[in-house]
C-alpha cells in the first residue's frame, strides 16, 4: 500500500492526481500521513448577545417573517435577520433562492457560519442550516480540515483517506510493547484513523500523541545512530591558528560583540582540536553568525583545507556569497577562489567548479543542495556549515559531511530553542549561544492589533514606502482554502494593490512558486525594485534587506511564539527605526496573552521560554510551531513533555540494541529506514 500512485484510488484521475501533487501528495502513504491542519468543532449554539465577529459559530433562531430575496434567478440574495431581545444577526445567503420556500415562518434551526461586522451590524454569510435534531447529533462532532490548492476541495481529500480506511490493511505494529506501554500510547492503526476522522476529543488527543511520539522517537533514533558512528573521531584535518582570521576581526567595521568572541573562541578551539568538531551555534537573526562562519572558513582555507557553506535557498546563498566575497577583497585575501553552487549554476559553470572542487584549488564553495549532488567531489572537505539546520532532513544534513574524511561539522541556527530541549535534539553536537546583538542596532517597535487597525497600518506603511523604505507583509495561507478562515497571499496581494498608490510595487511570494521565480522576486524585493512583498513564511530564511522596516503579520494567532519572532528579524537590520505589527484576526483573551509576550521582548530565548510555560502540552489545537523542525504533527514547544519521554525511549533501546537486531525488532528498524526516506522527501525543504 506505502507505494501505491493515488490513481490506484476510486474517482481519482489524472485531472485530481495533479492537484493532490501540488500539495505534495503522489502516493497512497502519503495520503495517509497529510494530517488535517485543524478541525472544525461543532459547538452548542451561542445567544445572539454572544456573539464575536471574526468567530465561527451557531445560533439557534425561530424564523418569525418569511425570509426576504433580492436579485433575480440568476443571482439572487436571500435575506433574513434573527432577533434575541435588542440582539440581532442577518443572514445572508447567495444564489439560493429555493431557500425562500425551504426556511418555514415559524419553525425553529440552527445556523452554523463566521460571524462578521459589516456596515455596523452582525452578518453571518452562506451559513449552514440544520434542524435542532440534527445539530444535536453534530455537537462535539471534530470535522477533518486538510490544506488545500485551488480546485483541490476539502470533500475529496475526505473522500479519499477514507476510501484507505475501507479498502487496504494498513501497517503491522512496530513500536515494542514495552515502549507503548511505558509511554500510555494506542496502536499505531487506530492513531493514524482517529488522526483524520477522530471519534471525539479524547480520541484525537491519544491519536496525536502516539503520532508525536513517533515522529520525535524516529529523528532521535535516526540522530544517536548517527552520533555513535561520528563521536570521537579523530580530527583529519590539523588546523592551526593563524594571523589572517585576528586581521580580519580588527579591519571589519563593527566590533565583534563579547558574545561572538566567545563563541568564536569555541569554534577556533574546536578546529585546532584532535577530534572532530561538531557545534551548533544558536543566536536570534542578526546576531552575528555568518561572520563566525566565514572566520571558520577563512581559518580551514589558511590551513590549505576546503569548506562548504550550505543553506536553504539560492537568494541567501548568493547573498552569503557575495558578503564573503567583499569580506575577502577588503583584507586582501585573494588565493581561495570561492565558488557559489545552486541549482540554477550554468552546465558550464558547474563542470568549472567540479573540477575546481576535485583538485583542491577552490578552497571555500557556498550552495544550495547542490552542494551534496554525487557529481560532487572535494580534495580535503574540512568544514562543513550548514545554516538553518531545521530545513534540512537528516539525510542532507549528513551527506555534505560524508563527502570524504569526516569533516569538522559547524551548525547555525535562528530558532530560539530552550536549552534543555536543544540537548535532547541537538544532543550530537555542542551548543553555543550568541546571546547579544550588536550595539548599534535599534530595538524593534511591536503592537498587537486587531484587524480594525489596518486601515492606520496601510497609511503607515504608505509613509514608509514614502520614505524610501520598504515592508512585507505576511500571511498563512497562499490561496483561500475551503474552511479555513485566514488571511491568504494572492487575494491580501491584490487588494494592497487597491489600497495602496500606483506607484508603489506591491508582489507576492510563497512556497509553490518555482525557485527561479522565488528568486527573483526576492530579488527585486533586494533591490527596492519591490516596496511591499506579501508573502507567506518562506521569508523567515530570506535575504538580508536592511532597507526593510516593517512586518505586518496577518492571524499572528496562527502562527507559535518562535516563529514570530523569527519573522520579525527580517526588519531591524539597518539604521532606521523598524516596526512590526501582529494583526490578531480573533478576540480570544489567551490569545492575545500569548502575543503581548512579543509586545514586552525582543530576546527570542526568553519568548520560547515564556511560549513553552505559557502553552505546556496541553494545547492540543493550538498554534503549531512551525518553523523549528518541520515534523508533521510535533511541536517541540507544545509537546515538549513527549519529547522528553521519546528520547528517554530511544536512549534505553539504543543502549540495549545499538543497531535494532535483536529479535522483535525486524519491524522497527524497517520503519526507521522507511522515515527516513520519507523524512527525506517531506521534511527537508
């Protein structure tokens, strides 16, 4: 069943096999494991004197005057208003005009839609109308809500897991007896059915936590695995200090702040060490990481040795190529001949760097995945960087590092992990923290808002742009899905463009797009040939844009702590005065608590901290993270509590059965190779 193509499936053609492919879905496996983004919750209906805008809801009403149309047959607007003392809701539904004779003078429903404010009174558009006998049995009900593609509607996704449900054995239990037993977790069948279509809440909550579990327990085996075939070993390459990396900290034209010098003291320390260097430097975006990688580089090409810099995306690649570039000219270290390897390199300029890379007279390259594609080969690869490591599965962030003798392994990351859960993730490697930002940089202004303040946010950005600076503006969504009620890129692109003056470029980006269009939207955006980019978080690893002084997040409530703040580090990077701004898109109380934590601080360890005592694991459909690992379904933050247990799991298995042989174990180690190939394709970027 695991490999199975989707067409294998009744009522799936060619037409919806491609659109299940631009959600990343081509397999029946697949398919199983693309878990709803949230469920929609029948709840008792509200009173009239209740209601919020901006929520979805129910209301029970008895139909007093026969409803009102307006229009014709062709397109007709059915109204009626329902009153509850001085309370009042209107009900609007479009082209339905049958309604008019469906909805009887006198009888008594339930209307089940959003509730929103237009021209000063509660509106509910095309809302769902059942009977009160009907809706009693829907209450507590958890409908599955999957992410969707334009023409992709959220009935065929149903329609199809279900059809796997009906028709196919699904897996044989692999996790031991012992471990579910230890860790109150369901048999893998029933989690992954109750995942999708759950009985009720209670259910969901075992479902997902064997599923979390899972996925933690897999990338912890996967990682220990890896760290006892790597700890220990001697160092390949003996590094020594030299003069050019003091040079170049005294010519460059800030100070290192005490933070950096320490953590670059560490690296430095690590290079010159006999055993291998494995490190992970963690510090907010801006704090000065890429300087410390380049020293590294500099110090590994002085030393005769090549290094590689990996990082998520062509735009940043390009952009880290070029600061190294300026960086080495301006100290007159012209002999390393650094390369840039993407996916877009010409054929010619590939077949150049190849060779360049074999024979050694390259000493420095930065790329892309590019970097670890078999034609690949380096002489004395003896450093090996990768930035953002969570963008990368497993498999990437190793193959560059097995490219010949082991290299010295350094790690950069901007996600603002608490350290007792860094030890448990990162527990291959040694942790430093630039836990300083340089002196000169002015603090970032923040408000939280609801969305009544955009009207104020638009001006402001105007006289911004006006200025000569430049804003994003980010979304969750790329499109409008199919119950999902938040703010999407294509549609909040065109209406900026209303908004705002002509002469101000308004584009969008996001994740869908093809690489060569993402990067050159980013890098007009670069050039101020763009002043609002409307995008979705695919900028959370973008270029460097000091001119940049606004972010403006839409359904901030969507999106965790980390990422957040993550975000908002894309402005604040230059001499002027940066603002963000987190549009609330509900009037939820806990909700906004959570968001007033970004209102108080600019340090990211302290947000996660407060983020992760604040939501605790029992925030069960609650903002997902994002961001910090890219699993499924797990959020380090919120189910920080399986994460402890499913690394204590991994680490008695492993001290009792280092390569999964015993027997009982034939299962597991199977789903451990099949994660990794599937973490590979749907985890990594």
């Amino acid at each position: 069943m695991r490999d199975e193509p989707l067409r294998n499936l009744k009522g799936i053609g060619e037409k919806t096999e491609k659109l299940f492919a631009k959600v990343g879905v081509t397999t029946l496996r697949q398919l199983l494991h693309y878990y709803p983004r949230e469920y929609d919750q029948y709840t008792a209906p509200v009173p009239l004197q209740n209601l919020r805008t901006g929520t979805k809801c129910a209301v029970q009403g008895r139909i007093t005057h026969s409803p009102s149309v307006k229009g014709n047959t062709r397109k007709s607007v059915i109204l009626l208003e329902l009153t509850e003392g001085t309370a009042r809701l209107q009900l609007t539904w479009f082209n339905m005009p049958f309604l008019r004779s469906t909805l009887k003078k006198g009888a008594s429903y339930v209307f089940r839609g959003k509730v929103q404010e237009k021209s000063g009174r509660l509106v509910m558009e095309q809302p769902e109308i059942f009977t009160l006998g009907a809706y009693d049995e829907m209450i507590s009900h958890l409908q599955p809500v999957y992410g969707l593609t334009k023409g992709l509607t959220n009935k065929m996704v149903v329609r199809a897991v279900r059809q796997i449900f009906e028709d196919r054995a699904l897996e044989q239990e692999y996790l031991p007896e012992e471990i579910r037993r230890e860790n109150g977790l369901c048999e893998i069948n029933f989690a992954v059915e109750q995942i999708h279509f759950p009985d009720n809440m209670e259910m969901l909550r075992k479902a997902r936590k064997r599923l979390v579990f899972d996925e933690f327990f897999f990338f912890l085996l996967a990682m220990r695995q890896l760290k006892e075939r790597t700890e220990d070993i001697r160092n390949a390459f003996p590094i020594h200090a030299v003069w050019a990396t003091e040079e170049v900290i005294e010519n460059l034209p800030f100070p290192l702040t005490r933070a950096q010098m320490r953590v670059w003291n560490e690296i430095e320390n690590d290079l010159k060490s006999t055993t291998r260097m494995a490190r992970l430097v963690q510090g907010d975006v801006g704090s000065g990481k890429t300087v410390l990688a380049f020293l590294a580089m500099i110090l590994t090409a002085e030393n005769g040795y090549q290094s590689a810099l990996m990082v998520p995306t062509e735009v940043l690649a390009r952009q880290h190529y070029d600061s190294l570039c300026e960086l080495l000219e301006n100290n007159h270290l012209t002999d390393y001949r650094p390369r840039l390897l993407t996916g877009s390199t010409t054929a010619k300029e590939k077949r150049e760097i190849y060779q360049e890379l074999a024979d050694g007279s390259c000493r420095m390259v930065i790329g892309t995945h590019a970097l670890i594609q078999e034609k690949v080969q380096y002489q004395n690869l003896a450093l090996v960087i990768t930035d953002e490591q969570h963008r990368f599965g497993v498999r990437q962030r190793t193959a560059l590092a097995e490219k010949g003798e082991p290299s010295n392994v350094l790690v950069m990351s901007a996600t603002p992990i608490p350290r007792t859960l860094a030890i448990i993730l990162y527990g291959d490697q040694s942790i430093s923290v630039i836990d300083e930002l340089p002196a000169k940089r002015l603090p970032i202004k923040n408000c939280v808002v609801n969305t009544g303040y955009r009207p104020n946010a638009y001006r402001f950005i105007q006289r911004q742009v006006d200025q000569g600076r430049q804003a994003y503006v980010i979304c969750p969504m790329v499109e409008e899905s199919e119950g999902m009620d938040a703010e999407n890129v294509l549609d909040y692109a065109e209406r900026l463009k209303q908004v705002l003056p002509d002469k101000i470029c308004v584009r969008y980006l996001h994740g869908k797009m093809k690489p060569a269009e993402k990067n050159e939207i980013m890098e007009q955006f670069a050039r101020n040939e763009i002043q609002v980019l409307v995008s979705t978080t695919v900028v959370e690893v973008g270029v460097n844009v000091p001119n940049a002084t606004v972010m403006m997040v839409e359904n901030a409530e969507r999106f965790g702590l980390a990422q957040l703040h993550q975000l908002r580090g894309r402005v604040g990077r230059g001499e002027h005065q940066s603002y963000c701004i987190f549009v609330q898109g509900t009037s939820d109380e806990g909700t906004m608590k959570r968001l007033d934590i970004l209102n108080h601080s600019n340090d990211g360890f302290y947000i996660a901290n407060e983020d992760l005592k604040l939501r605790g694991s029992g925030d069960l459909l609650g903002t997902r993270q994002s961001g910090e690992m890219e699993f499924a379904l797990a959020d380090i933050f919120r189910d920080s509590e399986e994460l402890v247990k499913a690394s204590q799991s991994a680490a008695k298995l492993l001290a009792e059965d280092p390569e999964l042989e015993e027997p009982g174990h034939e299962l597991l180690q199977e789903a451990l190779t099949e994660f990794a190939a599937f973490e590979e394709h749907d985890i990594g970027i």
